[in-house]
C-alpha cells in the first residue's frame, strides 16, 4: 500500500516546536499522522529526527506509557519503510533512544515489551545489536536492584540475533557481558537453580556459534554446575558438565579460562578417586599455574594433582619422593589459605596428619 506523502519541509518546520506542541497536548496527533504518511527518500531524515525528539520530550515530562506506545508506533513506522535507505542509517539509533530513555526511567517492564516488538523488525545487524543491548541493561539493571526475575529470559532474548548474526562482536560482547553478570549474583548468593537455568542458555549460544569467548564463558558456567551439582549430589548434570569441560578443552586448549575450568574439574576428580597421575601429567598443571601465576584456581588444581600424586606414592610405599611431595602440597596449601583465603587443601593436609595415616612418609 502506498502511503500518502507529506513534503518534508513540513517535519523541518515542526521540529523547533515539539515541546510547545507537547504542551498543548497535540503530539498524539502528530505522531498518528507521521505514522501514516508517506517519507521522502532524498530528506526523510527530518521525520526521524522528529520522532527522537518526541522521544526525547516525553521522557523529559516523564510521561512514560506515551513514550512506550510512541516507540510501539515508531516500530510500526519502521517495518512498512525497511527498504529505504535512511531507515536502514539512522533508525537503529533512534530506537535505541526509546530504550534508553526508559531505561533510565527504570521502566523495565515497558523496555522488554518495547524491545520484543522490534525483535520482530531487525531486518540487519544494527538492530540486533540495539536489541541485544537492551536486553543486556535490563539484566544490568535487574542484578543492579537485587533481582534475579526475569534474566533468563532477557538473556534468552538475545540468541536470535547470536544465531542470525554468529560473527557480529557486539551482539557476542552483550551476550558474554549479561553472562557474566548473572554468574557473578549467582556465586554471590549460591543459586544453583539459576545456574541450572543459565548453563543451557549459554550452550545454545556456543552451539549455534562457536565463538572462543562464548567458550570461555560456557566453560566457566560448566565448571561452576559441575561442583554446585557433586554438592547437590546431582550425578547427572555432573557428568554433562564435566564431558562438556573436557570437550571444550580440547578444542581451546590454549585459553587460558578454558583451561581453568578443566584444571579445576580434572583435579577435583583425580583426588576424589586417587587416580594413577604421570609425570607428563603433573607437569603440565605446573607448567599452567607458571603461565597463569594470577589464578589462585590454577594453583589450587596444582597442589591437587601433587597431592594425588602423593597418595599414589605412599601406595606404592615411596618414602623417598613421597616426603618431598606432601612438603610442596603444605606450602602451596599455606599460600593458598593465606593470600587467597581458600583453606580447602590446607584442611586436608592438616586432617591426614591429624588422622595419623602414613606417618613414616613425611617428617612431624
């Protein structure tokens, strides 16, 4: 259908005014007839920039639920106009105007309504990015006033546009960011059926990506299920989280979160079931906490693999190497206790000695 067409110069003149209009209670009108009317190819410019402006104005009186149907109605004006060239230029800005006014607003259930209507008309990456951006602050802002409500969702809100545009770094950095966000409340309040809830979200996004900082973050999000769950006793999610680890370590094994997540994983169970550790092993964890001297988790997964290493050689009645071995695990332990306030392995090293068990194996 072929919408009637209203000279620009007309939109020109009316920009100076929006306020005194506003005043008068006229916008309505306005916005129904620019909503309606035709835009010129060569200056449709003046047209948007009226609409930011009404944006803008209504956000200044705080009328919000006009600023809401405002960019419901710029949605709309948007989608019967895609093809054309100043559209495709400058609409992404101006509704990222909406959003943002309403975010600033702290109208968070009017910014998730909005953006879900202009999920439906990202006809290219710009909006998508404004999309993902959006659902990224409302997530930002939910966490920032101590909600959990509803971050799933918003992140969910952003996969489309991970799937549509997989190589677009701004869409991978809001999904990352909003990740990290949601894992940083969860430890602080050790939510594991949020993390249960993020874990899967953030696979689809790896899945149908492949990115290596998606890796990292899923990685990261794995490790975090695999011990929230052996504390839960939930053997399956475990298990899903640690082949999932082992698999992405295959294929960033030079990451450096990546390799975190599987040191801390791979750790964990070579002490719990005393497996047989080699040389090549054990170097290898050494040679990544010597990397990495800043992660205190790639020295605690060190001294765990020594100190499994060190029940393999009492096993073997290996007095000699033995002694060195447990010296190195207390060391490492005390620094770990001390700068880093992580006493897991200093408490073990203190409960063998205090059962007595191998006493001949090191000096007391």
């Amino acid at each position: 259908m072929k919408l009637p067409y209203i000279d620009s110069i007309i939109w020109l003149r009316v920009l100076p005014y929006v306020r005194e209009f506003a005043e008068r209670g006229k916008l309505p009108k306005i916005i129904d007839t620019l909503s309606t009317a035709g835009m010129s190819k060569e200056f449709g410019i003046y047209e948007l920039e009226l609409w930011r402006r009404i944006a803008v104005v209504y956000s200044e009186r705080k009328e919000y639920k006009e600023l809401y149907t405002t960019g419901l109605q710029f949605a709309d004006y948007i989608k019967q106009r895609k093809q054309m060239s100043t559209i495709i230029e400058y609409a992404p800005e101006i509704m990222e105007g909406f959003c943002t006014e309403l975010l600033n607003a702290q109208q968070f259930n009017l910014v998730a309504k909005l953006v879900k209507r202009f999920d439906g008309i990202a006809y290219d990456g710009y909006i998508g990015t404004v999309c993902s951006r959006a659902y990224y602050y409302l997530i930002n802002n939910q966490l920032h006033y101590g909600s959990t409500e509803n971050v799933i969702a918003h992140l969910q809100g952003i996969l489309p546009h991970l799937r549509k545009y997989p190589k677009d770094d701004d869409i991978i950095g809001h999904f990352v960011d909003a990740t990290d966000e949601i894992r940083e409340k969860i430890n602080q309040n050790a939510d594991t059926a949020l993390l249960n809830k993020l874990v899967p979200i953030v696979e689809q996004a790896y899945d149908c990506n492949k990115n290596e900082k998606i890796a990292e973050v899923l990685a990261i999000s794995e490790a975090s299920r695999f011990f929230e769950n052996i504390v839960d006793n939930n053997r399956k999610l475990v298990r899903k989280s640690q082949k999932r680890v082992n698999d992405l370590f295959r294929a960033y094994e030079d990451n450096g979160d990546v390799i975190l997540s599987y040191a801390s994983v791979t750790a964990f169970v070579y002490l719990e079931e005393f497996k047989q550790i080699s040389d090549k092993e054990l170097d290898r964890f050494k040679s990544w906490k010597d990397i990495y001297p800043e992660r205190a988790g790639l020295l605690e997964a060190y001294g765990k693999i020594l100190l499994t290493k060190w029940f393999n050689l009492t096993d073997a009645f290996d007095e000699d190497n033995a002694k060195p071995v447990f010296r190195e695990v207390e060391e490492i332990a005390r620094v770990l206790s001390e700068q880093y306030e992580t006493p897991e392995l200093l408490l073990r090293t203190l409960q063998i000695k205090g059962m007595g068990c191998y006493l001949d194996f090191y000096d007391l």
